[in-house]
C-alpha cells in the first residue's frame, strides 16, 4: 500500500541530498518519479533542487501538481516534495488525495519547525497525517541530536523575532539541540 512519508531534519541535515537520491533511485529503476518543491523556496532560483554538497536536479512546483488531473498523476510511480514545510495544509491533503485514492507514495522532505522553534504549517499536518514519520538526524556542536534551527544575524547572533519565513535575507541558520536552543550558544565559547 502506497504511504505518505514525512521525513523531517534540521537545517544541515541532507535533506536535499537524501530527496535527491531517492529521486535518482527510482529514475535509475526505469521508474517516473517527480520531484517537487514549493514555489515559495524559489533560492535556487527556478524549477532546481539543489543541495549543500553539490547535487541538483530539475524539479516542478508543488502549485503546479495540485492542478494536475488524475490520470496525469497516474503517470508518476512516486512524487517527492522538496521543503515541504512550506506546503499548505491543502497542498497536504492533495498528497493524501495522491497516496488514498491514487495509490501513489509521497515522500516529503523539510523542516520541523521554525526559528521560534514552532511547527511550519506544511510539518505540523504532515506530523497529523503521515504515515511514517521518519528522522533525518544531525548533531550540534556539543554532540547531541540538533532538531532546532536558530537564525542569526550577520554578527553570528541568535535572533529571536521576525517572520517565519524571509525570503531573500541575509540571515543564515545553525541546527542546534533544544538545550543551546534554548539558552543561545550557537557555539561553545559564547
Ligand atoms: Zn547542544
């Protein structure tokens, strides 16, 4: 039976990479897989995935999915979304639609929560309704798993405040454990 997955990570943790390589995998196979991504992720610029270390690929938008017919979907042996914190809680229930009714897998790939440390709409109904929640884990420089994603500033420092999303900022992220979350040491001498 064809399930929904969720795997989540922090920033840093292959993500990217690990939706890449499943979608290589199955192409490999001879099989149709489509990767996707939400519009709003539009940093590498248009219709690319692209990860940290170096692999990329050509990818649709996940608006443009939700528009195809049944039969179009038909086509595909597995969807993958890319940043699929960034989904909308009807673009989720277009995946289920996918996987119930069309007997397709989907495999999402994003983020937990955010840099306030509160759920993304696209994981907090995947985290409802996925069918295997899977962990990709990264560690923080203590050593112990980071599942938090702190922004800081161009002087290396934690910010707390600001929208949930700003595209195009100079802000960068650092995975972090709940406990350096939580006091603010993005590293060890701070
Ligand atoms: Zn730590």
């Amino acid at each position: 039976m064809a399930k929904l997955y969720f795997r989540y990570g922090a920033m840093g943790s292959s993500k990217t990479a690990n939706a890449l390589m499943v979608d290589y995998n199955y192409k490999e196979r001879g099989k149709t897989s489509c990767l996707v991504k939400p519009k709003i992720d539009s940093r590498d610029g248009d219709k690319i995935v692209r990860s940290r270390i170096g692999l990329e690929s050509e990818c649709e938008y996940l608006e443009e999915l939700v528009r195809l017919s049944d039969d179009e979907l038909k086509k595909y042996d597995c969807i993958i979304v890319d940043e699929a914190q960034f989904a909308t809680r009807s673009q989720v229930e277009f995946m289920v639609h996918i996987v119930d009714d069309l007997g397709i897998p989907v495999i999402c790939y994003g983020l937990r929560a955010d840099f306030q440390n509160e759920l993304f709409e696209g994981s907090k109904w995947l985290l409802a309704w996925a069918d295997k929640i899977e962990e990709i884990k990264t560690v923080c420089w203590c050593g112990s798993g980071a599942r938090c994603n702190a922004r800081v500033n161009e002087k290396g420092e934690i910010v707390r405040v600001g929208e949930q999303v700003v595209l195009g900022a100079n802000d960068k992220y650092i995975s972090l454990c709940r406990k350096h979350f939580n006091l603010g040491m993005v590293k060890p001498e701070d």
